[in-house]
C-alpha cells in the first residue's frame, strides 16, 4: 500500500496496487513503458485523482 496525496484538498489517500507487478505509485507517468491507469476518489472532497502505477526498472 502506498500513500497518495488528493490534487484538490490536499488528504492523503491509501491506495492498495492492483497486481503483484505493478509496485510503483505516482500521479504522473514517469517515463514508463509498461504502467495501469487508475482513478480514486477522494473520501474527503469527492474529487476523482488519477493515478499510474508501474513496476521497478530491472
Ligand atoms: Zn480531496
């Protein structure tokens, strides 16, 4: 699990990853070839924050 801070209200958020693979968090994409989109509302404004997960460079 990691820890992501809302873009509106500025809440941290836990997000839990969505497979074994995919271990890195950012609210960006980071260069990354190979990463799964996802969006989580924020519990505290309602405001839906996107975020990208990726998996360590080899
Ligand atoms: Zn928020």
């Amino acid at each position: 699990m990691s820890v992501i801070t809302c873009r509106n209200c500025g809440a941290d958020m836990v997000v839990s990853q969505p497979d074994r693979i995919h271990t890195i968090v950012d609210r960006k994409v980071l260069n990354w070839k190979d990463y799964v989109k996802f969006t989580i509302k924020c519990k505290k404004c309602a405001i839906p924050n996107k975020l990208y997960w990726s998996k360590p460079k080899e």
